[in-house]
C-alpha cells in the first residue's frame, strides 16, 4: 500500500469525545494545494459544516481538510456556523493560507455546540504532528470514527496510457444512520494525478452514485453526509483527459466501492452483509428502485439476521417498489440456490440454504426481472437485537 504524493496526515485526541484515548480530530494538508470536489447530504437539517464546504467545492486550490469526530455540529444554528468557520479559520491560519482553502467535517451527536476550546487545541495539535506516513494516514483514519469498530480504508493504482502510475488513497466512517442521499457520513479520497474541478466533481458524483448512494444500514441518511476528493497532481504534468481519465474514473469508483460495502458491513449490531442484485430491469433507475426497497425491509433484513430462507419477503419488497414488471418473468437466487423461477416457486433444501446464510458473513439475493438488460447493486446490513440495544441509549 502507497499513499498518493503530495499530502501529509495526522490524527489526535482533542478530548471532544468522552472515552479516554480515543482519537476525535483529523487533519489531511497537500501544502502546494489540490483540485477538490464533493459531494453532500441532500437532507434538509445539513450540518453547519455541509454549508461550508459546498460554498467551497468544487475548487482548484485547496489546501486542508480539517475534521472532528464526536460531535456532528448539526443543528446548531448561527453559533454552528459560525463554529465551522472558525475551524476553517484556524487550520488556515496554522496552514499559512486562506479559510475558503479548508474544508471542514464534523460527525457525533446532533444538537450540540462544539467546545471550542478542545477544538483550538486540536487542530493545533494535529498541525504540529503532521507527517507523510502511512502510520500518519492511518491515525488520521482513527480520528474521524464514531461508532465505528476500526478504519475504512482502500488503495489503488493506476497505469496511464505514458506507464506513469497514479495512486489513490481513500478513508471514510459510518456504521449507523447509514442512508442513501447519501450513505457514508464522512469520507474522504485522495489521489497524485491531476484533475480539472469539473472532471473531479464529474468523476466524485459517478463514483458516489455506485457506491456510498447504494447502502443502507437503517436507511436514515444523515445532517453531515460528506464525500470528498482532492487531487495534488503531484504524478502528472496536466489534467487527465481520455483513455487516462477513463480508467482513474474507473478505479475512483472500484475503491469507492470496495469503501462502501465495508459500512453495512460494520453496521451497528450487523452480523450479516447483503449485496441485493437486481438485473434484466428496462431502466437503472427502476432496477435501483427494486434494490432499495428490498434493502430496506426490516423483514428481508431479519429473515437474514436468523438464516432464514424467506423468500417470499423478497419478492414482495421487490412488488411493491413502484415499479411496473411482469411477475412471471421473475426469478430470485439466494446465495447461488435458484428460489423462485418465472413466477413459481422452485423446489430446495431449505437447510442447505440456511446454513450458507448462516456460515457466510455475506449473503447474495439476486433477483432477474426480464423487462431489459438495466443492472442494478445494493448493499445493507441485517437488523438484529444489538442494533436495538445500541441506538435506544446512544445519547443517555
């Protein structure tokens, strides 16, 4: 694994976060400045940070990424907003730049004023243990999780049509109000080639549009929903263009991907990944359509949580998503065993079933609808008593 040329990192306890040790800001600087996108929640409470960094996005210079973790500084007003851009305020003046070149994250409970002070200090703090390593990379990883069981992170390489190689880094968190619109609450992907800000935002949005847009742990999509991309150029003279930006789109939304699927996986209480695929649909939206909906039924997710084969909960969820298909051209496989073909059932060893639900961490439902040739991915988690347990005392 190799980091991307041209950033530094650093992750620390600032103390905003209640639980000893436990790190709670992050810090990402490419000190000559980068090409930056990003992408947001499109709920209607976006967290005073979300305000910031859409004023500041896409852009061709910006130099810092300041985060805290903790507390979601949502809902919070004229005093939020004007906390976020103090912490813009004071990573530039630490960076030697402008605050309109740091974009901010914040993630916790909603509700709460920042305390500042630890702020300050942190974003102090994290200036002054920057380094390049990938140990560096990985505390700043630490410093953004909530109620996350350890870091997301990806890496990929990429070989231009000249034999340069370019590489991408990514980190994100989330575990719970895991909804699409969008799904990750925070994340950020770097990368040392060079981009225009309307090819990164282009190639930022298709990414996140197969990837962090298509999970679900309880479909509650969050106040602070941010996906960014900075892009140092560090590895390329000038902007991708063609076959070179093609494949960095490529392997922008592989790595976005393999980020996601790691949220539902660690959903609170999970015990089971389900990737729902929804093929032969006239149109992607309407195979998406089918995807979500069956993703987000507590049955479906439950049927899985205890190996039961319950197909008919599936396609179901699949009949009343809003889409017009003919329910005799529909087939459904679970784990690979055919379940129901062209509208009947098909006869199976529910055991045999079950017991591959059971023994896999991932569970595959594949349904065919034979209206065109649209595909369609989704991944969730199940729902099981400890997700229960978890969110009813999250905040007392």
């Amino acid at each position: 694994m190799e980091l991307p040329d041209g950033f530094q990192f650093a992750g620390v306890r600032a103390g905003i976060k209640e639980t000893p040790g436990k790190l709670d800001m992050a810090l990402i600087v490419c000190p000559d400045g980068a090409t930056a996108a990003g992408v947001y929640t499109q709920n209607l409470f976006f967290a005073a940070p979300v305000r910031w960094d859409r004023r500041c996005t896409p852009s061709e210079n910006v130099v810092a990424i300041i985060v805290n973790s903790g507390n979601a500084n949502a809902c919070t007003g004229h005093r939020g907003w004007q906390d976020a851009e103090r912490m813009a305020e004071a990573t530039a003046a630490a960076c030697g730049v402008q605050p309109n070149q740091v974009l901010v994250m914040s993630t916790g409970v909603i509700g709460v004023f920042l305390p500042m002070t630890q702020v300050d200090e942190g974003i102090a703090k994290a200036h002054a243990t920057l380094g390049a390593t990938l140990d560096d990379f990985r505390h700043a990883s630490e410093g953004i999780l909530t109620t996350d069981k350890g870091s997301k992170t990806a890496f990929r390489s990429v070989e231009l049509t000249n034999g340069t190689h370019v590489r991408l880094a990514a980190m994100a968190k989330g575990a719970g109000m895991i909804g699409p619109s969008m799904a990750t609450l925070l994340g950020v992907v770097l990368t040392d080639a060079a981009l225009t800000p309307g090819d990164a935002q282009s190639a930022l949005t298709d990414a996140v549009n197969v990837s962090f847009n298509s999970i679900s742990v309880e479909g509650h999509t969050s106040t602070n929903d941010t996906i960014l991309l900075m892009a140092s150029g560090k590895k390329t003279a000038s902007p991708l263009v063609g076959e070179d930006l093609a494949r960095l789109k490529t392997a922008l939304s592989d790595l976005c991907i393999e980020l996601a699927k790691m949220i539902p996986d660690d959903g609170e209480g999970a015990t089971h990944l389900i990737e729902i695929e929804v093929t032969g649909c006239r149109t992607t939206v309407d195979a998406d359509r089918i995807a979500r909906t069956i993703a987000n039924s507590a049955l479906v997710k439950t049927a899985v949580t205890g190996g039961d084969p319950n197909w008919g909960r599936v396609m179901s969820a699949a009949g009343y998503a809003g889409i017009e298909f003919d329910v005799l051209q529909s087939s459904l496989w679970i784990n690979d065993t055919l379940i129901f073909s062209q509208g009947n059932p098909v006869e199976f060893d529910e055991s045999v079933v079950s017991c591959s639900m059971k023994s896999n961490r991932e569970t595959k439902l594949r349904i065919q609808i034979g209206e065109g040739e649209a595909v369609a991915r989704f991944w969730t988690s199940d729902l099981t008593v400890d997700y229960v347990n978890f969110n009813a005392d999250y905040c007392t």
